[in-house]
C-alpha cells in the first residue's frame, strides 16, 4: 500500500488546479426567465458569515474589495438581464478585460452558480 502526503502548499495548488479545471467550462445553461437587472449587493450581510467560517479553519478574514465588489454586481446584472449565468456573454466579452476595466487587482477568479439548495 502506498500513501502520498501533500503538504499544504502542495494540496492549494491541487485544489487550485481542479478550480481551474472546472471554471474551464463552466457556464450554466438553464435561462433564468423574468429574473430583474436590478440587483442588490449583499456582501457586507454575507461576508461576516464567510469570515466565521474561515476563523473556524484557521484562515484568515476576508475584507471588502470595492473594485471587485463593483465588477461582480455589474457582471451579475449583465447575467440577469441576458437570463443565463456565463462567465463570459458574447463573443467579444473576456473576463481579465471586464476585471481590468473595473481596477480589480490581479490575479482575479469569478464564482457564479445557479439552483443551490442552500
């Protein structure tokens, strides 16, 4: 029997690598029907619970971004009014020059997901 050990920097990037691998294609296809553009940003009710969560890991707090804020409303405006989630919307549309333009610094990732029971 053989075992592996990963030390922690070798686990984050093989967790690093499967995100990658699954942002890869990622795009949902159901469309959203009726869904309004006008959105609300709910980070600051929500981050509070993130960062308990990462506290009980031994992780350090996450802080707002306001550059990052603004692009992720933006982004979840164009998906809502297009009715789908996408990453990328046309075929013109990138998601490094949709972040630059907002001033988010890089490297940047983007998590968007549809239908979750909790």
């Amino acid at each position: 029997m053989t075992s592996i050990h990963l030390s922690r920097r070798g686990l984050l990037r093989l967790s690093g690598l499967a995100f990658a691998a699954g942002i890869a294609g990622c795009t949902t296809t159901p469309r959203i029907a009726g869904t309004p553009s006008n959105g609300e940003d709910e980070t600051a009710s929500v981050l509070p619970l993130v960062n308990q969560l990462r506290a009980k890991n031994g992780l350090p707090p996450l802080a707002i971004d306001p550059a990052a804020q603004t692009a992720a409303l933006f982004q979840a405006k164009r998906m809502a009014s297009a009715g789908k989630m996408a990453h990328v919307m046309g075929m013109t549309d990138s998601f490094g020059a949709r972040v630059k333009a907002s001033g988010v610094r890089l490297p940047a990732a983007e998590n968007i997901a549809s239908g979750q029971q909790s």
